[in-house]
C-alpha cells in the first residue's frame, strides 16, 4: 500500500480516483489505504455515470487468461 500512495503522489498534477457511479468499490481501496499508510493520495474521489455507460458492455478484465465467453465470469476475474 506504501509503494502505491507513493506511486499515485508521484504522478503530474492532481490525482483524481474515478469510480463507477452504480458500483463504488473504492471504499475498500479507501479502507486499505488509511489502515496501512494513514492518507488518501488523492486529490478526490469523482463518480462517472460515462464510465458507467462505457463498462457495462465490456470486459473488465483486460488480460487474456481472463477473457471467457461468459462475460459475468470475466467481470469477477
């Protein structure tokens, strides 16, 4: 968690998290990030009903071992 706060303060600018507007998973990213390095690196948290839009037709899982013809199964991998 340490490697990633300092990964995300080294990126230009103002680091923005963007989450799914229906599914906001990032409370555990959140959770993980302030029991093991005591901040949220990021500048804020912004929901994106585009990105919502975008990702309910694609897999989630970008790698090759992931993909399936079952696409609820790729989208837990």
């Amino acid at each position: 968690m340490n490697a990633y706060a300092s990964w995300v303060r080294r990126l230009p600018g103002r680091p923005v998290f963007v989450t799914d507007t229906a599914d906001p998973d990032y409370l555990f990213l959140y959770w993980y990030l302030q029991r093991f390095t005591g901040s949220w690196p990021f500048a804020g948290t912004r929901g994106d009903a585009e990105l919502h839009r975008r990702l309910a037709c694609t897999t989630l899982c970008p790698l090759t071992g992931c993909r399936t013809t079952d696409a609820a199964l790729a989208r837990t991998s």
